[in-house]
C-alpha cells in the first residue's frame, strides 16, 4: 500500500519501512491563506530534500489540490495522522487509512486514559505524568533534585550588557533546493506575509541532528537562567530553535529529551536548565497535542472575554514600523523577519497586547498558524485561546496572562530605550501596557474577580484615583 506523507511528516519514524510513498505539493494550500514567506519555504523545502534524498522510493506529486491528487493517484493510501482536523476528515472522506502519529511520546488511548473525566486540564499535572511514564530526570518514583520544576531559577531579567553572549545556534546552508524553491515561491505570487531570508531552521533530518548537537553542546547549559528574558538585539538568546524540526517530524521528543539528560547526568549541563527544556519538549508540546485532539474544534470557538475587535492591519500584515512602544515593535519585526519569536514575546507581548486589546482569539489563532514558522492549526489553540487569551475560562489556566508595563520593564530591555514610560499609566507619555493592564480589569471586574489569583489586581483596581482618566486614554485603543 502507498504512504502518503504530509509536509510535516519528514522524520524517519514515518517513512522507514515503506516501500512507496508519495508526497503532494498543493498549489491551493500554498494560497489558502496569507502565510509567512519563510513558512513555505520551510514546507516546499522540507518534501523536496525528502523526496531528492530517496529519488525512486518518495515521489513528489504537484497538483491544484490534495483531493484532486489524491483522487487521480487511484490506489490505496494509508496516511499518518495529520496535524490539522480538516486534514483527518478530508482523508476519511477519501477512503484513506489513517494511523496514529509516531511523531510524540504518548498515544492518544494512553492521554484519554490519563484525562479521564476532567473538566480542567493542568500542565503540570500533566508533565509530572510525562516525566514519570518515560523516566525523564528521575531517580526512581522521586524527580531528580528533589522538585519537579526549577522556573524559580529561571527568571534572572535580562543582562545589562544587550546580549546574552553564548554560542551562534547552528544554521543550515542553503542549496540548489532552497534556490528552486525561492524561484518557484516567487513566480506563484502568493499572499504571503513578513520578509524572505536565508533560511534560518533545519528542515532535514541531517541538519536537525546538527542543529541538536550544536544546542546541546553549546546552548543548553545557558538556556534556563534568562529563559524569561528578551533582548532587543538577541534574538535567539540560548533558545533552542528546535521547534520547526520537532513540528516537521525530523526529530522525536523522546531523543531529543533523553539527549538533553544525558547533558545533566554528564555535567554538561545544569539540572534547572536541563528541567525547563525538558518541560518544553515533553510537558507543554506534547500537552498542546493531546488537547487539540481532545477538547476539539470548537474549543477554538470560545471567546470567554467576547473579544470581537479585528486585528489591525499593521498586525496581520507585519508592519511595525509606525509602532512607538519598543516591546511590541521588536516582537512584530522579529516576526515579520523570521516568523519565530520567542515564548515569552508571544505570551507576554503579543498575546498581553492582544488580550488588552480585545483582538478576537479566533483570529488572533489563525494569526499565529500562518505567521509563524512553527505553527500549525495544532499548535496554537491551547496556546492562544487558552493560555493567551484565557478565552476558555480557565480549562488550560488558572488566570489571563496579563502583565502591565512593570514585569515587561523587569524582564525585557525594551523600555530604557521606549518613548513610554512604563511607570505612567496616564498621560500621553503613559505606558499602553501599563494603561491597557488596569483599564483591561476596569472592563472584566465583575468577570475576575472571584477568581483568587487575581483578587490582589482587583483590590489595585479600586484603589487607582486616575481610573476616569485611564478610560478616557483607553478609548483611543490605537495609542501604542
């Protein structure tokens, strides 16, 4: 039987033992919707090394449409599970045979079995069930060092001196495959967003083990103490950026994790660093899966906050240049220059704007799907709808991830430089994350304020004198 591979299915765990695959290059994917340059070259890139890699064995189909290449290939297909919804039923409504993925560490029996009846879902629960079910960083039933998470140890601000100064990740050379796929990208005049550029991520298994290597050798010891941090002028900081190989299937958790233990266990690496990338890998990738599947597609739906504004087009469009507060400008030209940021400027800068704002998350997921070099449709929702924008009321989080100007002016090096000023939250020089935090309680009081975690803020809310005037600015949304 034929195997059919998707773009992110390029890892040995899907094509080892099969005899004939084809793999189909969709000119309609490609226009559905404005992505990333960057993303489809990532994609296109990715099949087309596989298919030169195993010239005879993987055949590279080019159609409008997957339904349309799928009809006219007329033989039987078995497919993998694919990463999107759609994908899954388009193939069932095709007569191809679906199986279960290989590209995580726990199956989708062994996560029903483990979520039960529950109504909430929390990470941590869920990664100490991880580390325990793979022996990750344990010494029999106990996690190694006496704690299951070392985030305390995590959260030095960012240093003084503008840059992290560890190792260059590794990066990949681009060859006569990238160059076809620039000429070809170029003469299809997609819709796409952000700037193309060298090619900045692994999309072969050789250069994902390289890629690997090189972060285990050289990064991973510095990853964990400024993983909270952000640099305007470092970019990658000690990030792995391993989440477009892991998300393209070249690599599997389960080596990737084992790797970076076999780091704590030889001294390469200390334990706090080790635990948070751990906690990446096998706690919060494998747990967005899982619910994706899980909680369905109209988790996707929920709008907890009923937040309807529409992104602006600055946003969608990756045009940054007119944004003054230096925070959401960096983050926006990171990723209209790279479609990667990371986890803290998606969380705590783009998803805190967002949220502030009323963006409405549905979009705001779909922004984060196409813009985004890593993203896929089931990557993002427990990100955006749950932890970014709490629009699920609390199944993925116990609070909104809403921070004013302070924690961004402890954590970032943005605002020595910003023309806000993130003590101020009134006036024209007020901070909009400052403003937009309390001016945020100020609309949803009645919505939080049972919530515990956040009876502190609403106690701070009342007790603001200038609240007439924090409304008055906040009705002009478009001061940042």
């Amino acid at each position: 039987m034929t195997l059919l591979l998707f773009g992110d299915q390029l890892g040995p765990q899907f094509h080892s033992g099969h005899d004939e695959i084809v793999m189909i290059e969709s000119a309609a994917a490609l226009r559905r919707k404005p992505y990333h340059r960057q993303k489809l070259h990532l994609v296109l890139s990715g099949m087309r090394h596989l298919a030169a890699e195993f010239p005879g064995r993987i055949t590279l189909v080019r159609a409008n449409g997957y339904r349309e290449a799928i009809r006219e290939l007329d033989r039987p297909l078995v497919a993998y599970q694919p990463g999107s919804a759609a994908a899954h039923r388009m193939l069932l409504d095709l007569g191809v045979e679906v199986l279960p993925t290989p590209a995580f560490a726990l199956s989708r029996e062994e996560f029903s079995a483990w979520a039960g009846t529950r109504e909430r879902f929390l990470m941590e629960d869920f990664y100490r069930y991880q580390r325990t079910r793979f022996d990750v960083l344990m010494e029999g039933e106990k996690p190694v060092g006496g704690r299951w998470n070392f985030d305390t140890d995590n959260r030095e601000p960012p240093p003084k001196r503008g840059l992290l100064g560890v190792p260059a990740p590794w990066w990949p050379e681009e060859d006569e495959i990238d160059a076809q796929v620039r000429a070809d990208l170029d003469a299809m005049d997609l819709p796409a967003v952000g700037r193309d550029g060298p090619r900045r991520f692994a999309i072969t298994r050789e250069e994902a083990l390289k890629a690997l290597g090189v972060f285990l050798r050289d990064r991973l010891p510095h990853f964990g103490p400024h993983e909270d941090a952000v640099l305007t002028k470092d970019w990658t900081m000690a990030h792995s950026l391993l989440s477009v190989p892991l998300n393209h299937g070249l690599l599997h958790p389960l080596e990737v994790v084992y790797a970076a233990e076999d780091a704590y266990r030889d001294g390469a690496a200390p334990l706090a660093s080790v635990e948070g990338f751990v906690r990446q890998v096998l706690g919060w990738r494998e747990y967005v899966w899982h619910l994706y599947w899980h909680l369905g597609p109209e988790y996707q739906r929920r709008n907890g906050f009923r937040a309807t504004a529409a992104l602006p087009s600055w946003w969608a469009e990756l045009r940054p240049a007119t944004v003054r507060a230096a925070c959401l400008r960096t983050a926006l030209e990171g990723v209209r220059d790279h479609g990667w940021v990371h986890h803290i400027q998606r969380l705590m800068v783009l998803g805190n704007h967002a949220l502030q704002r009323g963006y409405d998350p549905a979009a705001l997921n779909d922004w984060f799907v196409t813009s985004f070099v890593d993203g896929f449709p089931w990557v993002m929702p427990v990100n955006v709808i749950g932890m970014s924008q709490h629009a699920d009321g609390g199944v993925i989080a116990t609070k909104p991830y809403l921070s004013g100007g302070a924690y961004l002016n402890r954590m970032t090096d943005h605002c020595a430089t910003c023309w806000f000023d993130p003590k101020r939250r009134t006036g024209e020089r007020a901070c909009p994350f400052t403003a937009g935090y309390w001016a945020w309680l100020d609309r949803h009081e009645a919505q939080v304020s049972g919530n515990h975690r956040m009876r502190r803020a609403v106690q701070g809310l009342r007790r603001i004198s200038e609240l007439d005037e924090v409304r008055a600015r906040e009705r002009d949304r478009e001061i940042f």
